[in-house]
C-alpha cells in the first residue's frame, strides 16, 4: 500500500522513522512514496516535493497521511485528499473538530475511510471506544487529554512550584509550545472531547460551543486548599449522553486523592468510558510526543493495510445541554458580585459555591469581569 505524509516535522518524521523500520510484515506492506514538505530546500530526494497536486494526482497513492497540524492548508489538502479517492489518516484534532461535518460527509459519499486515532494523542482511545460500541453503547466519559498541563499540574503538585515556573519548565523540556495557550487554556482537550464524542454518540459538536475553562490562572493558593482537603487539581474533558443531547465540559477539577485520575502524573494521559456492564474502563499512555503520537497515526495505517475501511455513519450536529448540577471553587478579584451563589468562604478571594450548572457559573464569572478569575469542579467521590 503506497502512502503520502504531508509535512515532515515531529509527527510525519515519527511516522517515517515507524514505516521505514518496519518490523512486522504487515508494516512491510506500507510504502511511503511521496513526502510533501514547505520549501525547495527541505527536498532531500525524489521522494520529497513541494507540489501536493503530484500526490493527489498519483493514482498509486492510496492514502494521505495529514501531519501539519494547523487548520489551514491542513483542512484543504485533507478535503482535496478525499476528492480525489484517497483515505486519509490525520492527528490535526482542531482542524477535524471544526472541519468535522464537511469532512465526514465527503469521505462517506465517496465510501473513504478518515481516520484520526492520532489526533486525541497516543492513546489508543478511539479504537477502544469502538471496541466497546461492539457489545454496548459507550454513555460517558471522562480524563485527562493534554499531558502538558498535566505535567504543569503534577509538578505545582509535588514540588509546590508557581504555575509560571512549572509552564518554563515543560517549554524548556519540549513538551509546551513557545505560545501554549490550546494547552493551558483548555482548547486541546475541548477539541479532543468533540472528537470522542463523535465516535462514542455519533453526533458532532461545535468546539465553540463548549464551556471552556483552563488552568492559566491556576495559584499556589489553589493547590493549598486542594491539599488541605485531601485533593489534588487535574484538567479534564467529559461527555456525556443527556437523553438525545450532549453534555460536554472542559475544566480543572479537584478530585480526592484516592481516585484513580488523581494518581496519574507527569505527560501521562488517562482517559475513562463508562457502560452497562463493563462499568468504569481507564486507558493510560503517553498522551504527546513523536514517537506516541506516530505510533497511533500508524495503527490507523494498518488498518487499512488489513482492509479494514470502517466508514463513519451518518453523523448529525449534536445539541449540547448543562443540566448537571456541581460545586465549584472560585477565586475571583470580583468576590463580593457573587455573593448570592457562595456556600462557604475559603479566604477573602476564594469560596465554594452554591450546587450550579457550568454554564450558570460561567456566565456570572463573565458578568463579573474579572478576566483573572479561576475555577474549578469540586467532585463528589
């Protein structure tokens, strides 16, 4: 099976170093035959071009295999990919979170596979939820998808560092971009949580649509109440299902030490569904990097070696809903507007609010004006 890589930076050289050392028959079976890179002096060899029409074109070209990230020209060489009868293997979840309706339509009318295992991390988190789907459907879910907040967050956690540290710390490291905000500002993991969603309840959801909150804000003074109370703080996405609606968050929540997502630290992912009879099921991996990322991106690959072309169904926008109810901790310079919703104050700056729905919350924090202001789920178990 002959494949193109579009960009050869630290996920299409991942996938290449994968490919080229092949050490099943099966990955023996996949041929690179075109690497697409962004300019004349990038082109080491024949294998190498500049012209994404001389893959598009090539009808010995399978798939195409989208490693840019970005949303453009990620999305238009994707789009074009699929116009011109190729099945397309992506990691670029904002792109595919966005571009999803349109993407996914096109690849079903012409009865091509668009697969993006990659583009929720290493994990193999897509193909678990399938595999459960087979016997029951998957009626929620739950964890951590960004192993770079997650690192900030286990280092303020054990070494009682401030957040500003512990971000220059996992910039110098390689694992936080030069501007990190998609990871500390929560949109990462929101546009990993509509793709999850997608595939366990088939409906599409609108990444801008989603109650968003991050851990830019995060203070020692947070991580001190956490503590006290025996908890530690974890950004987490979570769907779902809310009768023919969608119930989807983004959003740091201090969890009790004794619960499994508590423990897990470092760059490490940890990602949870929930289903009748095989209840609670957590997958833990390394949620970035080459080599992780590559690998997942790969299997995708080998699928369609195998013959496997799973079609995704008919997929309708999904309406989302907020009618769970929570207590969250606030800590806001604008303390005194919310006075009506305070359940119990922690310091000047700081409480726990009355039972609230994310989007009540959300809107006062808004009202209020405080662009500083920092929250957090408090969970029950």
């Amino acid at each position: 099976m002959q494949i193109a890589i579009i960009g050869r930076g630290v996920l299409g050289g991942g996938i290449i170093k994968l490919v080229e050392e092949a050490e099943t028959p099966l990955l023996r079976k996949i041929k690179i035959k075109k690497i697409l890179v962004h300019i004349d002096e990038q082109i080491l060899d024949d294998q190498h071009t500049t012209d994404f029409e001389e893959i598009v074109n090539d009808p010995e070209i399978l798939v195409v295999c989208e490693c840019i990230g970005g949303v453009e020209p990620a999305h238009s060489y994707v789009k074009r990919a699929l116009e011109a009868g190729k099945h397309v293997v992506t990691a670029n979840k904002k792109m595919l979170a966005v571009y999803a309706g349109e993407l996914f339509d096109l690849a079903r009318q012409k009865g091509l596979v668009l697969a993006y295992e990659a583009s929720v991390g290493g994990i193999p988190w897509i193909d678990n939820i399938k595999h459960i789907q087979r016997l029951e459907p998957v009626t929620a879910f739950q964890g951590i998808f960004n192993g770079i907040s997650n690192y900030i967050l286990s280092q303020m956690a054990e070494k009682d560092l401030d957040f500003a540290a512990c971000l220059n710390e996992a910039q110098e490291l390689g694992y936080a971009e030069k501007d990190p905000s998609d990871d500390i500002d929560g949109g990462d993991v929101c546009y990993k949580v509509c793709l999850s969603a997608l595939t366990a309840f088939g409906k599409i959801a609108d990444p801008s649509q989603v109650d968003q909150w991050g851990i830019r804000h995060l203070t020692k003074e947070d991580f001190a109440w956490a503590k006290a109370n025996g908890r530690t703080i974890k950004l987490l996405g979570r769907g779902r299902q809310a009768g023919e609606k969608l119930s989807l968050q983004v959003l740091p929540v201090m969890l009790k030490k004794t619960s499994l997502l508590a423990g897990v630290g470092l760059n490490f992912n940890a990602l949870e569904t929930d289903s009748a009879s095989l209840g609670p099921a957590t997958f833990v991996g390394q949620g970035a990097g080459s080599l992780p990322t590559a690998h997942a991106a790969v299997q995708d690959l080998l699928d369609l070696a195998e013959g496997k072309k799973e079609i995704v169904q008919s997929a309708e926008p999904g309406q989302l809903t907020d009618e769970e109810e929570q207590t969250f901790y606030l800590r806001t310079n604008r303390a005194d507007f919310f006075q009506d919703v305070v359940a119990e104050r922690i310091s000047e700056k700081a409480f726990l609010t009355k039972k609230l729905t994310l989007a009540e919350i959300s809107s006062l924090v808004k009202e209020s004006g405080d662009p500083a202001a920092f929250l957090a789920g408090v969970a029950d178990e």
